[in-house]
C-alpha cells in the first residue's frame, strides 16, 4: 500500500489514464464515423422505460468500477452506451438451451443494461427474429454481406463435431453447426462467446459427451473472448461490448480467455458469506439454524472457493440477488466442464465419488488403511511366531 | 555367555538427512491434521462470528506449513544429488535390480530367509516407495501452490500463481486440483503407517538399530565397514 502514497507513481498512473482516454475519444469518434447511426435515441428509449437521466448516471458509474476504470472514465461509458446499438451483432444459436438469451432479454424491471441489450442492433438472432427459413438465410446473409470484418458474432451455444458436424444442423439448407460457425466468425471483427456452453462445451459436452461436442475456440481453433457462466450475467456481456466500444478493442483476458475485470478474482473472495467460511460457520443441512442465519454453504456443496466470477459482486436479476445469497451453493458454472469437475454438486468436493458408485475419496482411503492396518498386525504376529531372521546379512 | 555379539557403528545418514527427515515428519503431520479439517469442517457454535477465526487460522497454520514443506522438500531434492556424506539419487533406483526385488518381496513375505543384498543405501522396495514418496511430495507441492495462488495474489505466491496457472488449467480447474491434493493425502497417510511399520520391523529382524538410526544416525552392523 505504500506504493500508492508514492508521488512519481501517482502521476505516472493519472498520465496513463489521461493518454488512455484520449485513446478512447478518437477510438469513439472513428466509430461515430464508420458506424451506422444508432437505431434508437437512447435518451428517447431510457425514458419511455421510465429510467431516469439520475438512474444512467448512477449505473454509468457503476459499469465504469465494474470494467475497472476510474471514475473520470464515467462520460466517455456513457457516450459509449448512447452508441450501443450502432454496433451490428449476428448472434448464433448452436447446441445450449437458449437459457443465456432468456436471461439477457428477459426481466421485470429492466435496468440499464437490460435496455442497451434490448435496443442492440441484432441482424441475426433465431430466437427473437421475426423472419424464419429461407428469409432468415437471407437476413444473415445481408448482414454479412453488408458489415464485413465489422459486425460482433456472439455465439451461444457448443458445437458437435460428431458425425462431421452432423448432429446439428441449422436453417433450410441443412448447414451444419461447424459450417455455420466457420462462415460466420471468420467474417466477424470479434467473436464473443456467451455462456458456458460456447465457451468451454459444459453441458453438451459433459461426460460422455455423445455428440463431441466443443467450445468455439476450440473448434475453430480461434481465439474468442468467453462470457462463461450458466447463464452469465447481463453486466459482463455489456460491459465487454461497451469496453469494445470505447477501446476498439476487447478487454485483457486470462488464459480460459474470460476478460479478468469479470473474472479475475473467484466467487468466494467476494462472497458476502465469507466471514462465516473463516470464522468456522457452516450450514449442515437445508434448513437448519445456521442456514437460517446466513452462515456458509462450504458443506452443503458451494463450489465458490474454486470458480471464477464477479456474481458476488454484480448479482442478478437487476442486482437483486444471486445463487449464495438466496441459500444455494454455486456451482462453479463459469469453470471449464464443471458439470463433471464440479460434481457432486450439494456435497463438498471432498466427497467426489472418483471410482464410481457411492466410494468417495475418503472411504476408500478408510478401507484401504483398514486393510493395511490389518495386514500389518498380522505381518508382524507371524514375525514374531515363525521368528523371521535373515542368513548370511553383513 | 560364550558368543559375544559384537556390533560395529556405521554412519548411515547425515544430519541434514536426519534434520530434513524429522522436519517432514512434523510437517507432514501439521498438514494432515489442518487439511482434515479444511476438507470436513465442523461448525464452530459458541460465540459470535466477529470473535472467530478457526477455519481462517487453521488455513493459516497450513499455507504456512505448505510452504515450509515446499522448501524442505527442496532442501531433500539438494540433498539427494549434492550431499557431501551421500548424494543418494541413485539409490532411489534400487528396485530396477530385478532379481534382489523378487528376493526382497519373498523375504518380506516371511518366504525366504535370504533378504536381498545390500547393494545401495535403500532396498528395492524402499526405494519405490521411497521413489513414490518424492513424487507425492512434488505433487503435493505443485497443487499446494496452485490453490494458494489465487487467494494471495501479490508477492511471490503471486508471481509463483502466474507460471503454474496453465497446469491448473491442464488439469481442469481448481476443482480437480483440489480433488488431487485430498487423493494425495490419503497417499501420506498409507505412507505413514507403512513407514513406521517397517522401520520396526526391521529393527527387530536385522538387530542393527534402524529406528534409532534416524536420530543418531549409526546402524550398527555385525562386520567392520
């Protein structure tokens, strides 16, 4: 902490962000520029949904903190989100379960971030679009021949690679998955991986993984920046777009390639029940007195010690809660296969079943110590009785 | 009494050995015990939360064990190939002599009499386990490391973090890392119990004084070395 105080080190830092910021205004100007304007004034949309100017504010600071900016950054966020929906996105459906779009586009009472993804200038999206079959080839195609190298592709879902891509085919010409994806990321400025099962294959791809399926970038043998999480939150998916936005760029990203303002640091360094981990207060079963006072899931199976994300901090649902906080353990969703690294689910990792059946780590340790404190004791009585000597030893 | 049984002292570990092994010893215990309780923890009732701080002290207790076994079993690993008594990293080979390993299994099987020729500092079957305890503790330590990684992010642990962060990666996130360290540490318990078993037991077949050994480091041996 001392470093702070540091004068020469505060300076250096400010200029950085000061030649930072100039970096973003001429990075924002050149989108002004090459962009097609924007669909809706976001002024006009903030205000049919009954934000307020007061509410933008209040959640452009905090969008600026998430991303790790500082506070002078606030304007220029802003001004990025009133160009939110100039950015074209072709938003592909693959094996998953639609979940992540749900949780994007559906909530009660919209915030900011529910708005900007709502007024985001989708050309493709097979859920919500109104065109089906041969137009919708034909939407795709427009937006591809119109935005090339420009466009966002935002992929939501694993892809088979089985049978040559069979298992998944898409459309009226019958394309495969893996044909699609090709056409499409390789036409994108960025590819944005929404969901675990884009990411890393989750779901699609637990064991035995039938269809063989993958993560985009490894089916692809691309690079993407992955929202991970089942499903991922609004804030992280925006906050990356808007960081795109600003910088021209996508954020930094660790090597699983989630951006690390998101996923940086795990659910349990932010976790509001942590003083309880630490302080030995744990929940041993649904229900009990210390569920009741919000004591810690480690035993009823929370999975936060070993997963990276910012749900703690973020929460769903318009900030209203998230998993920990209603009286669940998480689940580790945003971790590479955690539907079978993270499994059992409502038990501690400790009793991970690894043989098969009911034997966990500890019972089969149990037994074989068992058995070896047996085989000793009977080792050494017969020791002793036969009165084991060795010959000729030096 | 007409046969005396006469017995002549040989130097058979050095004091860094002997320092290093009753470090790990203790250490190693520490550690169990801690883990234990980081693995299957029991609630703490009385008293008021802010007043608490068993799991975080325990966690403590350990991290700081961990990384005292991390340097002990660098020190061992120094040990074993720049001793000046006795670099013994060929000894840890002892048990690719084929026919004194089938000799030794049938001596400890209360088989034969003939125990296998004492060619190098361990027997064959000491050696592999032996062999297999520094391939735990290397194991031990790496996936140590990578779980303390990403709750200190700053100074060496972090440093430390950023080069064995693909491994985690490798092995599929923290979660599976952490499933191996609790595999492992039932492999220390066998161990344990094994090696205290035989030291015992060879010291009451051969009657050179292998437990004591450890501590003054001296076997006494019928023949003058």
């Amino acid at each position: 902490m001392g470093r702070q105080k540091d004068k020469s080190y505060q300076s250096t830092v400010s200029r950085q962000y000061r030649q930072l910021m100039e970096q973003c205004k001429i990075n924002l100007d050149k989108m002004e520029q090459e962009l097609p304007p924007p669909r809706d004034d976001l002024k006009d949309t903030l205000k049919e949904r009954g934000v307020s100017r007061r509410d933008f504010l209040k959640w452009a600071s905090l969008t600026t903190s998430a991303l790790m900016l500082p506070p002078m950054f606030k304007p220029l966020v802003a001004r990025a989100a009133e160009n939110f929906s100039r950015l074209p996105v072709v938003w592909l459906h693959f094996a998953e379960c639609t979940g992540c779009s749900e949780a994007l586009l559906r909530s009660t009472y919209p915030n900011v971030d529910d708005i900007l993804l709502d007024t985001i200038s989708l050309e493709y999206h097979e859920t919500i679009m109104a065109a089906a079959g041969y137009q919708a080839e034909a939407c795709l195609e427009k937006a591809l021949h119109d935005f090339p190298g420009k466009f966002i592709c935002v992929v939501e879902g694993a892809i088979p690679m089985g049978l040559d891509g069979h298992y998944l085919t898409l459309g009226p010409k019958g394309k495969t998955g893996l044909e699609v994806a090709k056409e499409v990321t390789s036409k994108a400025a960025v590819t944005i991986c929404i969901g675990s099962c884009s990411c890393f294959g989750n779901v699609p791809a637990a064991k035995p993984n039938p269809t063989d399926c993958l993560g985009v970038g490894d089916a692809l043998g691309i690079k993407t920046i992955n929202i991970a999480g089942c499903p991922p939150n609004p804030v992280n998916f925006v906050g990356t777009l808007l960081h795109y936005l600003m910088f021209g760029a996508l954020p930094p990203c660790d090597s699983l390639g989630r951006p690390v303002w998101a996923y940086g640091k795990r659910i349990h360094d932010y976790c509001e029940r942590r003083p309880h981990y630490d302080a030995g207060e744990y929940v041993e079963e649904w229900g009990d007195d210390g569920a009741k006072k919000g004591w810690c899931l480690y035993k009823m199976g929370c999975k936060g010690p070993y997963t990276f994300a910012n749900c703690a901090k973020v929460r769903f649902n318009a900030g209203v809660s998230w998993p920990v906080m209603a009286g669940h353990g998480c689940i580790g969703c945003t971790e590479p296969a955690f539907w079978d690294s993270m499994a059992p689910l409502e038990k501690p990792i400790a009793e991970k079943n690894v043989i098969g059946g009911e034997v966990t780590v500890d019972k089969a340790g149990a037994a074989l110590l068992g058995v070896t404190l047996a085989g000793m004791a009977a080792h050494g009585v017969i020791s002793a009785i036969k009165g084991h000597k060795p010959e000729n030893h030096d | 009494m007409e046969k005396t049984d006469i017995r002549f002292p040989k130097k058979e570990w050095s004091v860094a050995v002997r320092i290093n092994h009753w470090c790990m010893v203790s250490f190693i215990m520490m550690l169990v015990i801690t883990g234990i309780y980081i693995a299957k923890p029991f609630t703490y009732l009385s008293g008021e939360t802010y007043y608490k701080f068993l799991m975080g002290n325990t966690r403590f207790v350990h991290i700081l064990f961990g990384v005292g076994l991390v340097l002990i079993f660098i020190w061992r690993v120094y040990l074993m190939f720049f001793s000046r008594f006795h670099a013994d990293f060929k000894d840890f080979f002892a048990f690719t002599d084929i026919k004194n390993t089938i000799a030794q299994i049938k001596f400890y099987l209360l088989v034969s009499n003939k125990p296998a020729e004492h060619k190098y500092l361990y027997g064959p079957l000491q050696s592999l386990a032996y062999g297999g305890l520094m391939i735990m503790l290397f194991a031990m330590c790496l996936t140590g490391v990578i779980l303390m990684g990403p709750a200190h992010s700053a100074g060496l642990t972090g440093f430390v973090y950023k080069l064995v962060k693909p491994l985690e990666n490798i092995m599929g996130g923290l979660a599976v890392v952490r499933v191996i360290h609790h595999i492992l540490t039932w492999g220390f318990i066998l161990f344990g119990f094994v090696h205290l078993y035989m030291a015992f037991w060879y010291d009451c077949v051969f009657q050179e004084g292998t437990v004591s050994s450890m501590i003054a480091g001296l076997l006494f041996k019928k023949k003058k070395h």
